[in-house]
C-alpha cells in the first residue's frame, strides 16, 4: 500500500510543481491579466489605488517567489522518493507542513482574486471553482504528509494485521434495558 501511497504523492506533488511553476512563468513576465487581477483587488478590497508599475513589480516579485517554492516542492517530492535520509526528513518537516499550508492559501487566494479583481462574485464565482485544484492539490500534499510523519513515528510492527482485532461486545447491555423515551407533546 505504501508503495501506491507514495506514487499518488509523486503524481499530486508534480501537479503542484507544475501549477506554481507554470503561473511563476507568466509572473515574473508581468502577465498583464496578473497585473490586472492585483490593481483590481486593492481597487475593490483595500480601496487602495496601486499603480500598474507597482503592481507589475508586485507580480514579478510573486513570480519569484513562486519559483522557489516550487523547486522546495521538488525537493520534498525527492524526499518522499528516497524514503530516508535528510531530504526525506526535510519532505515530513514543519517547514514543509508551513509550505504546502502556505500553498493552499496562495492557491484559493488567486483563484479568489479573480472575483475580488473583477468586483463582483458572480459568474467569477466559476473562475474560482475552476482553479479549485490549485489549492486542493496541495490540500491533498498536506494530509499525505502528516499521513507519513504519523505512520513513521509509530514503532515498528505498529500497523500490523495483528494490531487491528475487532473487539467482541457481547457484555453490553441489550437495547430492551434501556431507559424508557418520553413521548414527545
């Protein structure tokens, strides 16, 4: 099991990888439709007017940043691979907890930027629930990696057949024993 475990992590991670570094691409460009979406969201939230020169610096700057966090992302999915030694203690640690959390904020705040930057929800409301898998992807990595770090503090021969014994009940108080139910008025 854990084999195919490990497999759906390396697919869900790549999916990740490629989602931050594909939009870190037309970022550190300054996506004219990135810069858009950041002036309309001040505009529309804040009431803050941001310059396009600010906001093309604001989304070159996300851009990078993006990069980064993709080759981390790359690291931890090499680290789940090895299944041991330092990138794999990195892949399970608090500081790739913090990432995939950090991804699963970025991910639904720019797909909620796309309302927040047109000023309405609606039909942008769709825009959101299409890009549900930017930060549903790394919502799926974060349950994975807690699965992994919960199993790997176990003992060995903790997840065993033997450990999961169906507990037999035949000393519990049968249902005629049970106190008698108030009519409802």
């Amino acid at each position: 099991m854990i084999t195919t475990f490990r497999r759906i992590y390396v697919i869900l991670g790549v999916a990740a990888i490629t989602s931050f570094f594909g939009h870190a691409m037309w970022a550190v460009r300054g996506k004219d439709s990135f810069v858009e979406l950041v002036t309309g969201s001040f505009d529309n939230l804040l009431g803050i007017a941001v310059g396009t020169s600010t906001a093309t610096d604001m989304v070159k700057a996300i851009g990078y940043w993006d990069i980064f966090l993709s080759v981390v992302m790359a690291v931890a999915v090499i680290g789940v691979l090895q299944k041991s030694g330092p990138l794999h203690r990195f892949a399970l640690s608090p500081v790739m907890l913090g990432v995939w959390v950090w991804a699963i904020f970025w991910g639904f705040a720019t797909g909620a930027s796309r309302m927040s930057g047109a000023g309405v929800w609606y039909p942008e409301l769709w825009d959101l629930v299409e890009r549900g898998p930017n930060f549903l992807v790394p919502a799926a990595l974060l349950m994975m990696t807690l699965f992994l770090r919960r199993q790997e503090s176990l003992p060995a021969g903790a997840l065993g057949p033997e450990t999961f014994v169906v507990p037999d009940y035949v000393n519990l108080p049968s249902a005629n024993r049970s106190r008698q139910k108030e009519p409802v008025a």
